[in-house]
C-alpha cells in the first residue's frame, strides 16, 4: 500500500510549479512523503495536521463541517492541505506563482485515487 500511495505522490508532482508532497495520518504522523530533503517531512506533517484539525474544529462551532483544503503562503513556497478521508491528509508544497485551481483540480483527482487505495 505505502508503494502504491508513494506512486501517486509521485504523479503529483507532475503539475506545474509541485515542490513536493506527503500523506499524513490525521495525528500527524508521516505515511509515505516526497518533500524536499531541507525540509523537516515530520515537523510539516505535524504542524499541518495541527493547523488542518484546528480549523476543522472551529468551524464546528459555526455548524460547517468540511474543509476542501487550506492553503498558506510564505514566502517561498505555499502550503496546501487537503483532506483524503477522516485518517489522512494529503500536503501539497507549490511555488508561489502557479495556477492554484488547476492544481487543486489535479490535487483532487489524485486524492479520490488515493482514497481507492486506502479504503483497500
């Protein structure tokens, strides 16, 4: 299974302007990660998984109850954060400058590719 979802990572990063990626457990934990090596795969998991369910828990107590994704922009790079299912999530790194809705277009189809191998 790791294999197969390294795989799929790995077609990410055929859209333009893809610095690298990761799926993480919702705790946090690193499943599998193509993340560039000077950047710390299990601090930005975690720090993702952090960010990701305390959003999802304050907008619980406004009654919404899906997040399609966070993103954040530093100033280097941008960090998007997409839920695969209630376990995983998928942590996408681009360059600033890129289309963002053709990669959340693209970043969506893998991930429903991603949840056929999970649900295995």
């Amino acid at each position: 299974m790791i294999n197969q979802l390294h795989e799929k990572l790995r077609s990410l990063e055929l859209i333009e302007g893809v610095i690298g990626t990761a799926i993480v457990k919702r705790n946090g934990l690193l499943v599998t990660s193509r993340l560039p090596r000077d950047i710390d795969e299990r601090k930005c998991g975690a720090m993702a998984a952090t960010m990701y369910n305390a959003l999802e828990m304050a907008l619980e107590s406004l009654g919404k109850k899906e997040i399609n994704h966070i993103t954040v922009e530093l100033s280097d790079y941008q960090i998007i954060v997409m839920g695969s299912n209630d376990k995983f999530l998928i942590i996408s790194l681009f360059e600033l400058n890129i289309n963002l809705g053709i990669a959340l277009i693209e970043m969506e189809e893998i991930i429903s590719k991603i949840k056929i191998i999970m649900e295995k």
